[in-house]
C-alpha cells in the first residue's frame, strides 16, 4: 500500500500487477500475433485502395515510407480499438472475483482504480504494439525524414490518438460490459464498444443523405470530426484523407470548405470520453461491492 500513497497512479500499477500474476504469457502472445497480422493486412489493403501503384518519378523510397506510414496508423487506429473492445470486458471483476475484489476495496482501493488498473492489463499486448510502432517510426522519421511537412513530433502525436482510440473504445466496451448486480456481460460489452466506435468513424458516411440536403453541413461536419480518431491520424500526418477517391465518391462532406478540428482537440475529447467512462464503471463496481 505504500505504492498508493506515494504515486498518484499507484494503485492501478498495483491492481494491475495482481491481475497480470494470472495472466498467460502465451495467451498474450498470441493475441499481439493476430493483432499485428490484422494490422498488417489492413494497411496492405488501405495502401492499395488509397494510393495504387508507385510511380516511377520522384523519391520513390520517401513516397513509399509515408505511404506505408499513413496506412499503417490509419489501420492501427481501426484495428487496435476493435481488439480493445474484445478485450476489455475482462478488467470487470467477474463473480468469482467479487471477494478478492471486496478485499482490495477494503484496502482503500476505488473502483475506478481497480477497473482502470485491470484495464491496462487487459490492454498490455495492444499497448505494446502502439509502443513499437512509436518507436520504428519515429526512428524512419529521423532517419529519413519521409514526411514533406512534418517531423516526429507528428508521429508521437499520431500514436497518441491512436492510444486515445484504443483507451476510449474499451473502456466504453467495460462501462456497457458491467452490471449493476456485480460481474460482467462480455459480448455485450464487445458489441457496445464497437457500435460507438463505428458510430464515431462512419458517421459521414451513415449521414451522407442528410448532409446533402442541409444548407449548411460545415459546423455539423466539423463537429463529426473531432470524434473521428482516423481523420485526427491522417490530420496529425498532414494527410488530407476525405480527399482520397476511394472516400471522395462515398461522402459530400469534401465538397464543402470546412477545416480538420485540431489533433490535440480529437486527442482530448477521447481521453474525457475514456476518464469519464473508466468513473462511472468504477462507481457500478464499488456499487456492487457494497450490496
């Protein structure tokens, strides 16, 4: 317990390594190995469908590098919060867990630090993989400067909203997950953090009729926007994604003149979004426990 009283966070490095002692290493590995071969062939599929073929003209290894930059963060953003929703369910106790739960709560232990402790744990191979591709690329940007308009401070921020995705997502999956007579509901919790999830990137799209026959749709589409952690990624890249072909044809929103909401703007309002979530889920938890 001196770890709690010292460290504003100690408490969830705490729960956190308690959950971790039970955990499967291999069980981890396995799902950091399907996670990154969905990322993989996703950013296979966006760098086909985005960009094509590789011209022969210009630096052909910088154009490359961004290409595989930019479609790579654009698929970690939508695969990494899909795996996080699956995830996260588990950083409810279960009921079986109630007691030990109970005990840590006695020990002066909120439910908002159990949950968000259990849920970093739940998240440790997810979060590892954010943690590598920071690094690689970051690396490739100071090595070889890919990006025309950039630096890797563009990278570090890019990966922020990818971890602000990832937070946001499951723990809204955790806050649907929980119930209020103690335990959890797994799918429904998957099915709750992904229905948010998609609700947030395919909203110009869901919308596109009604933008269409707005008088004006540029505040509305702007606000979309800032809830849209894909566009905050390609944003952060200086990627101007709703003027892609493949999306152009598929969305009216780029035909008007309307400005990317800031990247710290998107970053923040998940970041509140996922606190605000982790609270209340805390609170059903310590609710429980006291019945």
């Amino acid at each position: 317990m001196n770890l709690v009283r010292r460290f504003p966070f100690g408490g969830c490095f705490l729960v956190a390594r308690r959950y971790l002692r039970g955990s499967s290493i291999r069980q981890e590995a396995v799902w950091a190995a399907v996670c990154l071969g969905a990322v993989t062939l996703s950013a296979y599929a966006i760098q086909k469908a985005w960009f094509g073929d590789l011209d022969s003209a210009g630096d052909r290894a910088a154009v490359l590098l961004t290409r595989w930059m930019v479609a790579s963060l654009v698929a970690m953003v939508v695969v990494l919060p899909i795996f996080g929703a699956i995830m996260a369910p588990a950083a409810i106790p279960a009921q079986h867990e109630l007691e030990a739960t109970q005990a840590e709560v006695l020990a002066g232990l909120s439910g908002s630090t159990i949950v968000l402790g259990r849920l970093l744990a739940c998240l440790r191979p997810l979060l590892l993989i954010i943690l590598m591709s920071l690094v690689l690329w970051s690396a490739i940007e100071v090595s070889y400067h890919p990006l025309a308009y950039g630096s890797w401070l563009n990278v570090v921020q890019a990966h922020l909203v990818v971890l602000a995705a990832l937070c946001t997502v499951s723990a809204v999956a955790v806050l649907v997950s929980s119930k209020r007579s103690g335990g959890r509901s797994w799918w429904r919790g998957t099915f709750g953090g992904m229905l948010v999830f998609m609700t947030g990137v395919l909203a110009l799209f869901t919308l596109n009729g009604w933008l269409a026959s707005a008088q004006n749709p540029v505040p509305v589409i702007q606000r979309i926007l800032v809830f849209n952690p894909v566009t905050a990624v390609c944003t952060s890249l200086n990627f101007d994604l709703l003027r892609v072909n493949w999306i152009y044809g598929r969305t009216i929103a780029p035909e008007f003149d309307f400005r990317y909401p800031g990247v710290w703007k998107t970053t923040s309002a998940l970041f509140l979004l996922c606190a605000l979530a982790v609270t209340v889920a805390g609170l059903r938890v310590d609710r429980a426990l006291r019945r």
